[in-house]
C-alpha cells in the first residue's frame, strides 16, 4: 500500500501531469456519456482535420486562409455529392440484388452439403448434416428478424442521415474557417504553462494526421483497384465488393479478415469450383498482398508504430466501449495513450525544452 501511496505522489506531483490527466479523464468522460448527442460535431472535427492537411498545403503555395478554405470545402462538396448521388444508390442497389439472392444461395449450398456424406462418408453422416442445416435455418430465421426490425426504424436512419447532410457539411465550413479563433477560445480556458498537454499534442497530431490522410488514400485505391479487378473479370456485385474491401483497411486485421467472406461467396455461387473461381481468389490475393507489402510502408512509413496485438486490444476496448464509432477510432486513440505513457515520464525534459 505504502508503494502505491509513493507512485501516485511521484506521478501525479507535477502540475503538467495532473493538468494532462483532467483533460483525459474529461474527453473520454463526455465522449462516453454524450458521444451519441454528439456524433455530429465528432464527426465534423474528424472530416475539418482531415481537409486542414490539403488547406495547409494551400497555403504553403501562398494562398490566403480564407481562398484555401473555400477550395477544399468545394472539393469536400464535390466529393460528398458523388457519394450520395452516384456511389451510394449503385451500391445499394447491388445489396438488394444480392439479397434477393439470398435463396438461390441458401438452395445451392444445401444441394453441396446433401453430396457431402456420399463422397466423405467416414467424416460426417446424413443425421449430423441434418443438424448443421436446421442451425443454419434457426439462425437464418433469427437474421430475417433482425432485418425487419431494423427495416421498421429505417425512418429514423434517414431522419438521422439528413441531419448529418445538413449539419456536418455546415459545421466542417466553420471549422475550417474559424479554426485560429475557436483553438484560441478553448485554449483560454487552460493554463498558460501546459509544455506535456503541448508535447503530447504535437506528438498525436503529427501521427493521426498522417495516419488518417493515409487511410483516406488507402481505402479509395483499394476500391479502385478491387471494383476494377472484378469488373474486368466478370464478377457480379463488383462495386459492392469493392467497397466492402477499401472500407475493411479501416479496422486492421479484423477488417480483411471479414471482408473475404462475402468474396468468396459471391466467386463460389457464381462459378463454382472452376478456374474463374480459383483466378478470382489469386487476384484478391494479390490485392492483398500488394496492400500489406507495398502500399502500407508507403503510406504508413513511420507513422503509428504499434504492436498488432496493441491494435487489436485497442480495437476490442474501444469497439466495446463506443461502438462502431470506437472501432472506427481505435488506432488513433491508441496513438493518443501511446503518445501519453511516451511523454510521461519526460515530463521535466519537455518542460526544459519549452522554456528554451
């Protein structure tokens, strides 16, 4: 007890320390309880940060702020408009296709499994093949219901998407263009001498906002690069499946992982177990592997050096306590805590290194 009694006074005896973890302890305190209320402004200060590299990068061409801002935002416009009004309705109208063939699937992959117990008959029987198929017909059952209960709130997902359309894109103007004027309003609020609250926040800014450009550009040449593989080589549903693997680089590991299954369902029912079927899979494998291999040290050099197993713990805490959103936030919450545990026990040095 005695130990624990010393370690906390040894750590939290400096103000730079203690100042650090109240703002901590308040920005994940008001995420948890109000993350929901404010989904909206999160997700507007995610997309501003995100533009704040290309309006950087305006004005390091000598462009004025203002000039700059307006650019970027009309290309954000431009951008969410080819989404919503051209992406989205194409993808979506590839789910419902491929949800109404949903039986046609469930029908041919009942009739492989019925010639399992003839050809491996010392490996499975008719009764335990019979077994497997009323589990997958509850769960199937138990989806169907799921489905129409999220159907029956479908009004309140647009009533929401609306929102978003209308506040995000309005809100992200603004904090674009008042970014010096809303950082000097918080910052009054906080003492002057803040040198670890400063070191930690230039250590995380650096590394998210690298880390969030890159994945921007890696999901869109993913994307890219899938829906065109698969168009060229016949595959049904390319423009979904292509979505589904640029959106799957967001959560590491996890994401890939998940993402092959609807591609090897969709490549089986659709041309069996021939060679289309095999030149498929060696073509979504190479995708893969030139992401992993080439395109990740290309655009993740140096940048959020963390552990797998850091990037799955963070995945699993922060999916759990926020949802999609926690999952979607997971790597750089984990900079910001890896950025934390670094700067905490050079306190005193970053303190020497403001002053000079």
């Amino acid at each position: 007890m005695q130990a624990l009694r010393d370690w906390f006074t040894n750590a939290f005896s400096n103000p730079q320390v203690v100042l650090l973890s109240l703002l901590l302890i308040l920005g994940f305190a008001i995420i948890y309880m109000m993350g929901n209320i404010l989904a909206p402004v999160l997700a507007s200060i995610v997309i501003a940060y995100l533009l704040e590299g290309l309006v950087g990068m305006a004005e390091r061409f000598n462009l004025p702020r203002l000039p700059a801002v307006l650019a970027v935002y009309a290309l954000f416009i431009a951008l969410l408009m080819f989404v919503f009004l051209l992406l989205l309705p194409l993808v979506m109208g590839q789910s419902v296709e491929l949800i109404q063939q949903f039986p046609n699937m469930i029908s041919k992959g009942q009739e492989a499994l019925m010639r399992l117990p003839e050809h491996y008959p010392n490996f499975i029987s008719v009764e335990q093949l019979q077994e497997i198929l009323a589990q997958i017909r509850e769960n199937m059952v138990t989806l169907g219901q799921s489905i129409l209960t999220s159907s029956a709130s479908s009004v309140i997902g647009v009533l929401t998407v609306i929102i978003y359309l209308v506040l995000v894109p309005l809100m992200v103007f603004f904090f674009l263009k008042d970014k010096e004027v809303i950082v000097k309003w918080f910052t009054r609020f906080l003492p002057r001498e803040r040198y670890l609250v400063n070191g930690v926040w230039q250590d995380v800014d650096s590394q998210i906002g690298n880390y969030v450009r890159g994945k921007f550009w890696e999901v869109a040449i993913l994307f890219v690069a899938s829906f065109i593989t698969f168009s060229l080589m016949g595959m049904n549903y390319a423009l979904l499946l292509g979505v589904l693997i640029g959106l799957s680089v967001i959560v590491p590991y996890v994401g890939a992982t998940l993402v092959t299954i609807p591609v090897v369902v969709v490549g089986y029912f659709q041309w069996g177990w021939t060679e289309p079927f095999a030149y498929i899979m060696i073509a979504y494998g190479v995708i893969q592997s030139l992401d992993g291999v080439l395109l990740v040290p290309l655009l993740f050099s140096e940048v959020v050096n963390l552990h797998p197993v850091a990037i799955v713990i963070a995945i699993l805490a922060f999916g759990g306590l926020w949802g999609l959103w926690g999952v979607f936030f997971a790597i750089p919450l984990a900079t910001l805590v890896q950025a934390v545990l670094h700067a905490w026990p050079n306190v005193n040095d970053l303190v020497l290194m403001d002053k000079k």
